[in-house]
C-alpha cells in the first residue's frame, strides 16, 4: 500500500509540473495608438510617411516574438522595414516611401505570425494621392444637382486654378450665376473640402464642407443674402 501511494504522489507530482511547464502561446493585437486596426494610408506620389504600430501584449508567453510583414505594395511603393519581429508589448515603425506611384487605392495587408499560433491578417488601403489635388479638378466642367431645404435643380459648374495648392475656385455653385465664384479649400488625406464663409458675389454669402473622389464633389453648404438656403450639392465630372 504504501509504495501505491508513494507511485500515485510520483505521478501527480510529474502531472503537476508538466502542467506548470505547459507552454501557452502568446495572445496579442495589433493597433493604432487609438487602439484602431491598421487604417488607411495617404501617400503623396512622390515622397515619404511615417507609420507606427502598437503589437500590445494580452496572455500566454511573455517571451514568443511576433512577425509583421506588409504584404501586397503596389508599384512605385517601397516600406523600410517591410518585415520586424518583436516581443510585445513593442512599437512597428516604418516608413513609406513613394516615387512617381500612380495616383489611386490600394489594397495591402499586414501578416502577423507567432509561434504555435494561427497568422492574422490585417487589411487596409495605401491611398496615393497627387502633392496637389487641386490637380484633380482645374479646368473641368461638372454636371451639378442640388438638393435644398426648398427645392431641387441642375445646373453646370467649372472648376479653376487659384495659384494655391489644395485650392480651387468653383464658377457657379449652386447655380447662382456665373459671376459668382466659392474658394473651396481641398484636404487630400481626408478626400474632404472646406468652404470659409465668403462673399461669392449676386449678394450671396455661402459656406460649408464636403467630400470628394477623383471625380465627384458633394458640398453641404448654407447660403443667406439674396437667396438663403440649405444644400446638398453633388458635383460630377463631365
């Protein structure tokens, strides 16, 4: 009975430090310092961005290493370091750079890997973008609608150079006249416009904001004076 005994301690004492010796992987994410997943990246066409990511630490093994590797570059898109390992909690810090990239969206990927897990995938877009999105839009004629508080109708706008980057004049917003002219302030790595409050002229004051693609503009704009109205204006190219 007694070497039973003695036997049955040695296994549970076997059992006991197998468990305590039990490797459990580590658990981690991958964030923005705002705890986001990866967002999309704005890229000038030629130049260079800095990214960083936090690989924050959850359970399991404070000693395994994490992977991350960008996956998918587009042309004319290079990252330095396109692979880094680290155990987390760390910092990614990388760069982009770009050189003559053609002007679009891009789908990528970040791989994340660590041992005796399954990879994660983390997807996002490289957005490149002129150094001048007034570029995008001087010298085009638009098909416009409007959507007011009152009323709805279409009308024709063009475009033109203001000699700022990121600025351009809008020839009859709103379908008030082709003598008046709205400076609209554009912000390429929020595809958003800005329009300060300005006398545009026909004894209209008019501002507002707005989004815009490579070819479309949607202004949400309040004019007062002669005509005072609420508006969505959506502005296509021709």
């Amino acid at each position: 009975m007694k070497k039973i005994i003695l036997l049955l301690l040695a296994v549970s004492a076997v059992t006991i430090s197998c468990n305590k010796n039990k490797h459990v992987p580590v658990s981690y994410s991958v964030e923005t310092e705002k705890g986001d997943k990866p967002q999309d990246v704005y890229l000038p066409d030629s130049g260079s961005k800095y990214v960083e990511l936090y690989v924050k630490f959850l359970t399991g093994s404070p000693t395994d290493s994490v992977t991350l590797e960008i996956q998918g570059l587009p042309l004319g898109v290079t990252v330095t370091p396109q692979r880094s390992s680290g155990i987390p909690t760390y910092y990614y810090k990388y760069v982009y750079h770009t050189t003559n990239a053609t002007v679009g969206t891009y789908p990528v990927s970040i791989l994340a890997t660590a041992p005796g897990t399954d990879a994660k995938t983390y997807n996002y877009n490289l957005i490149v973008i002129p150094s001048d999105c007034a570029t995008l839009f001087i010298d085009n004629t638009f098909s416009a609608t409007n959507d007011c508080s009152t009323r709805g109708y279409t009308y024709q706008v063009t475009a033109k150079a203001t000699g700022n980057k990121n600025v351009i004049t809008l020839n009859n917003l709103g379908g008030y006249g082709t003598i008046t002219n709205t400076t609209v302030n554009i912000n390429c790595q929020h595809d958003s416009v800005y329009i300060y409050p300005q006398d545009i002229g026909n004894g209209i004051t008019l501002q507002g904001n707005g989004t815009f693609t490579d070819n479309k503009m949607v202004l949400y704009y309040t004019a007062t004076g002669s005509t005072s109205e609420t508006c969505t204006a959506t502005l296509t190219k021709q």
